[in-house]
C-alpha cells in the first residue's frame, strides 16, 4: 500500500487555502466586522427591532465566516506538526490519524470554495422555495411532497431555520404546491442551482396494477426582498382574496378566513399564504414574497434585454435538470453535471449537499464560458 505523500499534500491544502482567502477578502471582513459591532452596541438599536435584527446576524455570519477561515488555517498548521511528530517517532496510530484529518481538511476547503462561487447579486440571501407538482397526476403530488421532506431535511442537517409558508394539498395524496423559507445566508446563491423540473420514475404506489409511473415536479427558487429593495407595488395592481386555511381532506384548520392570496394584475403572478395565524400576518408574508418573485422577474427582463444586443445565447437549464429513478434500478442523476449516486433513500433524506455543489461549479464554469 502506497504510503501518503504528506509533504505535497499540505502544500495543496495550503495553496487552495490561500486561493480561497484572497478570493473571501479576509481584511474586508474584518473591517465588516468592526463597522457591524460599533452599530450592534449602540444604545438605541433595539429601537427597530427589524433593523437590529439585520445587523445581529449580519454581524454573526461575518464573525462565523472570520472563524472558519483562522480555524482551517489553523487546523492546516496542526496538522503539520503531527505529520512531523508521528513521523520523527514512527507512530502509525498517530500517522492513521493525520491521513484522517488530511481527508477531513480537504473536504472543509472544498465545501468553503463553494461559497467563494456565491458571488451573483442576491446570492448571499436567504431563500423562498416553492415546489409545484406537474404532470403524473397523484404520483406528481406525492413527489412533490416528497421533495419538500427533502429540501427541509437538508436545511434540518445544516441547522438553517426554515418556515413553511403555504401548503396545498391534493385530493387524494400529496401537494399541489408548498412554499417555505429557508432563513440562511447564501440559502439563495446555494439553492438556486436546484431550480427547475424534477422527474421521477418508480413503480406508482397508487396504480393497483403496479405499472410503472413518470411524474414531475417543479422547483422555484427566489431571493428574499429586504427593506433596502425597491419594488412599489401600487395597491390598484394587486387584487387580494380572503379565505379559510384548509388541511388535507379539506379538514378545516382555521374557522375564520385569515388565509390570503394575492394577484399581481400586471404580471399574473399569484401569491397564497394561509400558514400564518391570521390575516394581517398572511398578507405581510404573502407581500413580501411577490415583492420578491416581481424583484427576480425585473432582473431577468434587464438580462434579456442586454442578451438580446449579444445574440443568440443558449439556456442555462434543460426542462428536465434531474432524473429519480427508483425503478427498474436506484439512481438519481443530475442531467447538467451528469452527478449521481445509487442510494435514492439518503436524496430523499436530505443528503443533496454533491448535488448542490457539483450544480454551483457547472453554473460557474457556464458563465465564464459565456463571459
């Protein structure tokens, strides 16, 4: 067995550790840090309680990222050190252990490199995350249900927040659709590469003939608005309808009409909250997230615009980005990265994190190719 090359390894860690560092601008995050702790102790913060939010976790996320920089860097030393050690005593326990922490290493640095690709315009917001089912009839409500449990487990293992904002069930099993925040830094940046229809194939556990079965699912990812964003929307382009929060079976959870749905009239776009307790709270989460869907659509009609004077540029994702096969084999495959894996039960569990990464370089390289 080959022994591990220590020497040039470290030096690989160390020079992606220094690629990393000059790309996350270490000095502009200390100086983000000073500026964001002067304003956190000012007296009359907690005068805007949303204001002091904002700069609390501002302020957390920045102090975090500072961490798990100086840690790795650290960590890299460390390891340095018990390199040397085992090998000045020829302790192969200790050797085991170092080749351990060079596998650990590697892995933390790539998962960091990831978020130094995060560098589009909202990519470092949080996320509203909306699944629809599509064609397949009962299967494609169940998938959809079934991607939702995905999305939430991811986000559970991470330890990001997430709240549910609207859920529409189906008659017979599954959702029609599911809306649901996820409270994170760079949730939007990280989950936008999961955007688009989502197929899967399996033996129906609704046909009671045990016929095989292809349904869809689509995946909406848009960045949360903050109240720095200027998106006006005129009261006379909205047309808001009231009604009451159903659960499945049309079990009735609410006895008054507090769930909300909103209708942009110029752009068509809808908007139903009903996971709120009442009214008031409905129609604010309800504003705030076609506040954000009408932000990314005047983005996207800017960028069309200035591809229109470029040409001809060909679309970034396919109708179908991922296949869920579960029968006649177990796979799951991304169709743009060609990724995949054979354990179908840990996707659906949450463990999307290769997809997601693979996705966030593929985005990158398609736009240096098209820079």
């Amino acid at each position: 067995m080959a022994t591990t090359d220590f020497p040039a390894e470290i030096r690989a860690l160390r020079a992606k550790y220094q690629s990393i560092e000059q790309v996350s601008d270490v000095e502009g995050i200390r100086k983000d840090i000073e500026e964001l702790s002067e304003e956190a102790g000012a007296p009359d913060l907690w005068d805007d309680p949303a204001a002091a939010q904002k700069v609390t976790s501002k302020l957390s996320h920045r102090q975090s990222a500072l961490e798990r920089l100086e840690t790795l860097e650290s960590r890299i030393d460390d390891l340095e050190v018990l390199v040397e050690l085992a090998q000045d005593e020829s302790d192969e326990d200790t050797l085991a252990e170092a080749e351990k922490e060079l596998v650990s290493l590697s892995r933390s640095l790539d998962q960091l490199e990831i978020v130094t690709l995060l560098a589009g315009e909202w990519d470092e917001r949080e996320a509203v995350v909306t699944i629809r089912s599509g064609a397949g009839g009962v299967d494609a409500a169940d998938f959809a249900e079934m991607l939702l449990r995905m999305y939430l487990r991811w986000a559970e293992r991470h330890g990001y927040p997430t709240s549910v904002l609207d859920t529409s069930y189906a008659e017979e099993a599954g959702l029609k659709s599911a809306t649901f925040e996820v409270k994170a830094p760079y949730a939007f940046g990280t989950l936008s590469v999961e955007a688009g229809t989502h197929r899967l194939v399996r033996i129906s556990p609704f046909d009671n003939q045990g016929r095989r079965q292809t349904s869809f699912a689509a995946v909406e990812v848009i960045p949360l608005i903050e109240q720095t964003d200027v998106i006006e929307v005129p009261d006379n382009e909205i047309r808001v309808d009231v009604f009451r929060s159903s659960g499945p079976g049309g079990q009735s959870v609410n006895t008054t009409d507090s769930a909300v749905r909103l209708t942009h009239l110029p752009t068509g776009t809808v908007v139903s909250m009903q996971n709120e307790k009442s009214q008031i709270q409905n129609r604010a989460a309800a504003m705030r997230v076609l506040q954000s869907r009408l932000l990314l659509l005047k983005k996207e009609q800017e960028d069309a615009e200035k591809k229109a004077f470029a040409g001809d540029v060909k679309a970034s994702w396919g109708d179908q980005m991922r296949s869920y096969v579960l029968n006649p084999y177990q796979m799951v495959k991304d169709l743009r990265t060609n990724h995949e894996v054979g354990n179908t039960s840990a996707v659906f569990d949450g463990e999307i994190d290769d997809f997601i990464d693979a996705g966030i370089r593929w985005r990158t390289n398609n736009r240096n190719d098209e820079a």
